[in-house]
C-alpha cells in the first residue's frame, strides 16, 4: 500500500510538475515571440519615421560618395534609434551603415529581410550576424523617395530578450522548484487521504483470511471506497455467520463422535483415512494425528482387518464380521464396512467398530450360570426323588429308614431353598432393585452384636472370636446389608477353620494419605474419611490359583466340603456386590495352611 500511495504521489507531482513545465514552455515561447514582434512593429515605426525626416543624396553623384554621406547619416540616425541602421540600394548593394564600412560588406540582395522587402512587405529576420557575430533582428522596410526606391533596414541585437528570456526561465525554474515541494506535500496529503481507507480495508481483509472474522472497516465518507468498505463488512458478517453455523456443526458431530460408543473410522477413496473417532483411537491403539491423512494399511493391524477393508473398496457393499484383536490388549470387536455414496458416487467406507467382548462374555456367563443353576438345583431334586422313589417303593415300612430318608429329604429341600434364596437376593443385588436405607452406624456395638450371633456355631467348632474394634468410629451405611456383609465373611472363616482355630474381627479408621497416623491429635483423630474391616481366620485357605475367582457366582475351592457344609457359593458373590452398593471396595489374601484375610474400605459419607 505504501508502494501504491508513493506511485499515486509521484504521478500527481509528475502531472503537476509536467504541466507546469509546458505551461512556462509555452509562456516563455509567447513572451519570446510577443516581445519581438513587438520590437518589430516598433523598428518599423522607426524605419519610417527616418525615411520621412530623411535627405536622400541624388542618384548622379559618384557610390563613393553615396557611401560616404548614407554611411554618416546611417551612423546619425543610430543615436536617436538605438539600433544598427543599413541602407540598401534596390540591386542589393549596401551604401550606408552605421557600425561597419560598407566597402567590405557583400550583396544583400540574397538576405531574407531584404528579399521580404523587395517584394513590397516588410521584411524580418533573426539569425547570427557575421559582421557582429551576435544573433540581430533585421527588420528591412522598402521606401519611395525623390531619388528612387531604396531599403532601410533595421538591426537590434537580441541579446537583451536573451536575457530576459533566461531571467524568466530561471524565476519559472525555482518557481517549479518550489512548485513541486508544494505540490509533493499536497499531493502526499491527497495520495495518503485516498490510500489510508485502501490501507484499512486490506488490513481488514488480512485479518479475514487469517479467519478473524470479526474484522470490520471503519466507513468515514459514502463514496465509492465507502461501498467498498461496506461490502467488505457484508462479507465479513456472512462469512462470520457462516463459520459459526460450521463451528457449531463441527462442535455437535465431534461432540457426537468423541461420545459414541462405537469406533468410527472414515477412509476416502483413495485408501486415506480421514477421520478416526476417540473410541475408535481406543480400540486400534492408534492416535489420529498418526493415522490420519494415511493409507489405512499403515495402521499395521492385524492382516484379516486390511483385507476386510480392501475387499469393502472392492465390492463397494456392506460388510459384517466379528473379529479378535490382540493390540492393543486382546477384545472380540464387531466390525461393520458401510460404503458411503454421494451423488450415487462410491467416495469411501466407513468402518464402525463395536467392542462386544462384554456381551459375549456376559452371555458366556449367563450361559455359564444356567449350567451352573441348572447342576446345582438338580443334585438336591435328584436327592428327594430318589428317596421319595425308595419310600414310595415300601421302605416306609422301615420307621428307622423311613425317618432316616425323610430327613435328607428335609435337609436337600433346605439346601435348595437356600440356593433359590440366594440366587433371587444375588438377582436383585445386581439389578440394583435393593434399596438402601443409609444411616449413620456405631461399628464397634454393631460388630458385637454380629459375633454374637456367631458364637453358638463357633463354639461348636471350639472356634474363638475376637473382636478389635476403638469405640465411636462411625460410618453411613445400611445396617441390614453390613451385617449380612460381615456373617457371610465369618460364617465362612468358621466353616473353613479347623477345630480349636481362630476368627479375628478388626475395625478400625482410616485417615486421609495427607494425615500420619503417628501425628493425630484430638482435633484431627475425627477426620478419617473410611473405615477398614478386616476378618482373618487361622483356616486352610486358598490356593493362589482361585484367588481371581472365588467372587465369581457358584465357584468353589473345595467343592465337597462346599456341598457338605451346606454352602450354595454365591456368598461371596454377594459380598462383592454388597459392598460395591457401598461404594467400597473388598480385598483378599491368603496361603494355603495358614489362613486367610478378607479386607473391606467403605467410606464414612456417600454422595
């Protein structure tokens, strides 16, 4: 813009400058050529004044004479015109002039001024003299007199309108001079009053295509740079209007994209991945800023997904497949090829990726749980069939039988009420149908209360229950539930402890990382945010093997002793749950031999 407003100057003064200069040309010419015409019309008033006032010598005397009396009256009549005065004879020949000796001047018959006057006009003349070697006007002018036509001819030098001519020349050169300064700071004013909007509109249109759309033009004048600026500020505002509708797309289907639930990956037609979803970065293990803008075979997955997509750009149609991945960690994914079409145009596949390896191993599991209900139910009713069978067969005539068999009736209808039990409490615990009443819980009265209703079993076993527990440590929680909680924990510690073994209850605060327990005081002891339940037994424990799964429904360590202690293995189960419903969380440790130590944490308030 400088460049153009430098331009805009230099061509105004160039405008300016060029006009002024022809201007002087053009008055220096006229003043040049009004000054000598004015000198001629005065030379000729003079040349016939002279011829009126003057004696002219008779033809009969001798030239030599002539020339003595013309040359001495021209040399006269000088004084009163101030100019050189020469006078000629019809055939050319010179017989007076005041500054030179006609004697040695030549024929002026060939002169122009002189040829001019012969014809009857007034002759005029400028060129370089060569007697004064200075540039004359001539002005020649034919005269009647008694003694014939003759020619008076009149020369003034120059060199005076020479000098008046440079004196102009030179006042019209520093007036140009001071012209053209003037000219430079009117025109630089005037250039950059034009150019300053151009500046401002450019700079807005910068800001524009560096997406500053908020850029608009100050409008100052409503002429056409103002409907320019003006137009610039329409574009700015529908280009603004059109981006945030564009921004908002994009925040809704990005929004849409990093929420699914499902990996999307977009490939272009020519094998170019161009768009790769957050879930789907997840799955492939892939970022998109490595993966986007390349060839989908550089993804280096496993090779039946390239083939997939290859054959998906082949056929062009949709295509289904459930596939195992083992990067970046093993999952079932559920693969779906859609082509994309746009104006009946194939322009890329869409590949939908879908995680099931939860649902299958949920129907794995729920497969897994018919068998598992299926066998445990059919144990017991195989038991008081075949007992009700032998009754009914006649050993009811045995009373000692009878009451025998009617007693393991009793006792496997009892095992499957309990099993049924179990399974519709371990149904509703995850289904989230049990409500749970919260309210605040005084552990160590309510551990009491729970051993003791162990003992009597316990003592059977000459099992000891010890309880450690501070008084007045609190939490929130559903008493029902806790305390089913901590009996099954217990229940199983007796079951599986030897006689003469050990139970150990122990609860006890937990403070925040930021507060040593070595550096309580009265004001902070209260500022425990979980409580910790520990129940170790002195029992036969687990082998490291089936601690990952003895939470899992109907799994058994010891399967016989399970059975013959009466235990349905959804116990632990449904601690799990239990305490998950708590927001807690419920750890396990033991060796074979020597015992084993359950540990749960639940926090003292719920959100």
């Amino acid at each position: 813009m400088n460049s153009f407003r430098s331009r805009l100057t230099l061509i105004m003064i160039g405008i300016i400058g060029l006009s002024v200069l022809a201007s002087g040309l053009l008055m220096a010419q006229m003043f040049k050529r009004n000054h000598i015409q004015a000198l001629e019309d005065s030379m000729v008033r003079e040349i016939r004044i002279i011829a009126a006032g003057m004696e002219w010598a008779p033809n009969d005397e001798s030239l030599s004479t002539q020339l003595q009396y013309y040359t001495q009256l021209a040399s006269d009549m000088k004084k009163n015109a101030d100019s050189r005065v020469t006078i000629i004879q019809m055939d050319g020949i010179v017989v007076g002039d005041s500054d030179h000796d006609p004697h040695t001047m030549d024929n002026h018959k060939s002169r122009k001024e002189v040829i001019e006057a012969l014809s009857g006009e007034v002759g005029t003349s400028i060129r370089m003299s060569d007697t004064t070697n200075q540039n004359m006007l001539y002005v020649a002018l034919q005269v009647q007199t008694d003694e014939g036509p003759h020619i008076i001819r009149l020369a003034m030098s120059l060199a005076d309108v020479e000098q008046s001519i440079r004196n102009l020349w030179t006042a019209l050169i520093v007036w140009l001079l001071v012209l053209f300064l003037v000219a430079a700071l009117i025109s630089y004013r005037v250039a950059s009053g034009m150019t300053r909007p151009l500046e401002q509109i450019t700079k807005v249109a910068k800001r524009i295509q560096r997406q500053d759309y908020r850029a608009r033009v100050t409008v100052k004048k409503q002429d056409e740079i103002g409907e320019l600026g003006y137009a610039i500020n329409a574009m700015a505002d529908s280009l603004q209007v059109q981006m945030e509708r564009i921004r908002q797309n994009e925040s809704q289907l990005e929004s849409v994209l990093d929420n699914m639930i499902n990996g999307i990956v977009m490939i272009d037609v020519t094998g170019n991945i161009v768009l790769l979803s957050r879930r789907a970065e997840d799955i492939l293990g892939f970022t998109s800023r490595e993966l986007v803008g390349r060839h989908y075979s550089d993804a280096r997955q496993q090779h039946e997904l390239t083939s997939l997509i290859r054959e998906a750009f082949e056929k062009q149609s949709y295509i289904h497949e459930e596939m195992t991945f083992y990067y970046p960690e093993e999952r079932l994914l559920e693969l779906n090829l859609v082509p994309v079409m746009q104006d009946n145009e194939f322009v890329g596949i869409l590949l939908v990726l879908q995680d099931v390896s939860a649902i299958r191993r949920l129907e794995r599991m729920r497969s897994e749980f018919v068998a598992n209900v299926s066998h445990e139910l059919k144990t017991p009713v195989a038991a008081v069939k075949g007992f009700a069978e032998t009754l009914l067969g006649g050993a009811v005539k045995d009373e000692e039988t009878t009451r025998s068999f009617l007693q393991i009736i009793y006792d496997e209808s009892e095992r499957l009420n309990r099993l049924i039990g179990d399974i519709l409490e371990l149904s509703k615990i995850e289904s989230r149908r049990v409500p749970l009443m919260f309210s605040p819980v005084e552990m160590q009265s309510f551990a009491a209360k729970t051993v003791q209703l162990l003992e009597a079993e316990a003592a059977r076993k000459s099992i000891r229950l010890d309880l450690i527990a501070e008084s007045d440590i609190y939490v929130e929680a559903d008493e029902d539930r806790l305390r089913q909680i901590m009996m099954n924990l217990l229940s199983n510690g007796i079951n599986y402890t030897p006689e003469g073994g050990k139970v150990t209850v122990m609860v006890e605060p937990v403070w925040p990382a930021s507060v040593s327990p070595y550096a309580l005081s009265d004001e902070t002891r209260d500022d425990y945010d979980r409580i910790r339940i520990v129940i170790k037994d002195t029992g036969i424990g687990i082998p490291k093997k089936d601690l990952p799964r003895i939470f899992e429904r109907f799994y058994r360590v010891d399967k016989a002793r399970s059975r013959s202690s009466g235990g349905t293995g959804l116990g632990l189960s449904i601690v799990k749950h239990l305490v998950e419903l708590h927001n807690g969380t419920i750890a396990v440790e033991s060796e074979v031999g020597v015992g084993t130590k359950f540990t749960i944490e639940i926090p003292v308030i719920h959100p």
